[in-house]
C-alpha cells in the first residue's frame, strides 16, 4: 500500500505528494535501494517542533490554571515516543512506511521509535504542504483527545520523575550526555548518562536518544532509592 492510499483513507488532502513519500521513508530503504532518495529526518525534526509548539498551545488553553511544571509533565507525556507511538498505530502509519529489507525483516512497521518518527515526519509534512489547519485535524483525531486518558498515568515519564525528584531536594538539574552510538543507521544504537553536575547518576542504552534518556533516568531512580 502506497501514501497516496494513507492520504486518502485519513481524508488529508495533498499538493505535493513527494513530501509525504519522503515522510514514510525510513533511512534504511534509502539506504538500500534508492541511494539518491530523501528519508524522513528532516521532516521529523520539523514536525518535532510543530508538536511542541500546537500541543503546548492545546493544553496551556485547556487548562488555564495549571502551573507550568504540570503543563510541562502533561507535554511531555503526550509526545513522548511512546505515545506518539500509539497515535500512529490509531492510523495504522506502519501499513505504509517504506523500509529496507533489513529494516522490514526485523520488525520495524511496528517498532516505537520508526513509529513516532515517522508520526513527527507527517506532522512535519502536513504542515509544510498545507498548513496549521490541516495539522490540526490530525491532532484533534490523535493526540488532543486522549489529553485527558487516565491511561497515561501508565507511562512512567522516567526523565520528568527524576527531575522532579533532584528538584524537590535542591535547586540542582540534571543533563544528558551522549556517550556512544553506534550501528547501521536503521539499526542504531545509543549510550547515554545522566548527570548531576560530575556526578554521573546512570547510563542507558536504547535504539533511539530519547529511548536511552529514559533508561538513564530509571537507572538512575533505581540508584537513589537505594
């Protein structure tokens, strides 16, 4: 199945339909087959900000007296891989990505991070094809409804409860510090520590950055509560 099928089945009207291709190309199919072709990063890095940006706006208007810490915690609840994750399995993105052999064989149309990536990529996309209203609906359809799903309380935001934590006992922050990556780029793999100043209070691995900050700060939770 094609994009220009995804496009039609999600009501998104196009005007440059190559955009949306580049949006479902994960880099190892561009790798592997079309050399010359554009892959999605670009897209995602621009669809990362257009999510901070429309869901910020969202829920700083839906809930006019919540402290910014709370805004921020909710926020990153919401676009956090795993969650952009679900959205994108709500409209079945994984049928229509375009993956390498590798890629494919290894279960990449169902994989978080190839996932949420590509849902940023769209997002991305749509916004640099149409614009704010048509970004909107998808977000509507996705992400804004499920603002207020108990569900969410499942997701252990390990990053925001770490942080929380070092700040209720001093004015102390924490930071993430790349320490490796390694692999093919459609199998990546990434070391990260979190630090407290010099002290390094963990260290994750994970296939993507954001994946392995999250296994930094549970390691880090799980060395404090000992």
């Amino acid at each position: 199945m094609g994009v220009e099928q995804f496009l039609k089945d999600n009501n998104i009207p196009w005007n440059n339909l190559k955009i949306y291709k580049e949006a479902f190309t994960h880099p190892s199919y561009a790798n592997e087959r079309h050399k010359n072709a554009r892959h999605y990063e670009r897209l995602e890095f621009l669809g990362d900000a257009v999510l901070q940006l429309y869901v910020s706006r969202h829920i700083f208007n839906l809930y006019p007296n919540k402290p910014e810490g709370k805004l921020t915690t909710l926020r990153s609840k919401l676009v956090r891989e795993e969650s952009l994750a679900r959205f994108a399995r709500e409209l079945k993105i994984g049928n229509y990505v375009y993956l390498g052999l590798g890629e494919r064989n290894n279960g990449g149309a169902n994989r978080d991070s190839v996932l949420a990536n590509v849902f940023e990529a769209l997002i991305g996309a749509v916004y640099s094809d149409l614009g704010e209203d048509e970004v909107l609906k998808i977000l509507n359809r996705t992400i804004f409804k499920h603002v207020t799903d108990v569900d969410y309380d499942d997701i252990t935001d390990y990053k925001t409860t770490l942080q929380e934590l070092i700040q209720a006992d001093s004015r102390k922050t924490v930071a993430y510090k790349l320490l490796e990556a390694k692999g093919p780029s459609n199998a990546p793999t990434f070391t990260i520590s979190v630090m407290m100043g010099d002290i390094c209070l963990g260290v994750g691995t994970g296939s993507s950055k954001k994946r392995a900050e999250q296994k930094a700060a549970k390691a880090a939770l799980s060395k404090l509560a000992k």
